[in-house]
C-alpha cells in the first residue's frame, strides 16, 4: 500500500534527486573532457614519432 508523503516532503526528495544528478552531468563532462585530453596527446606523441622517423628516414623519390 502506498504511504502518505507530505508535499513537503516530495519536494525535498525532488531537490535532493535534482542536485544527485547535476552532481553525476559534472562527474561526466569531466571525465569525458579527461579522455578527450589523453586522445588528443596520444595523437600528438604519435605526430612527433612518425615526424621523428620521416626526419631520421629521408624519401628516396627527391630527385
């Protein structure tokens, strides 16, 4: 059977459940905004190996 729960009372739990999620949005942009950041310096440490090896391998095809 359902309980009687006061307005007041819901509307406590509404702010407490709407604070709960804003809480879990932040947690998410920030660990989304962290592995963004990895990628990208992933992608830059593989930029400098390729150039390092094109810069110790010249092309042969300079004529």
């Amino acid at each position: 059977m359902a309980e009687n729960i006061s307005k007041e009372a819901l509307m406590m739990r509404a702010k407490q459940l709407d604070r709960y999620c804003e809480l879990l949005i932040e947690q998410y942009d920030n660990w989304a905004a962290s592995l963004q950041h990895e990628e990208q310096h992933k992608e830059a440490n593989w930029k400098q190996k390729i150039l390092g090896w094109m810069r110790r391998n010249p092309s042969n095809d300079k004529k």
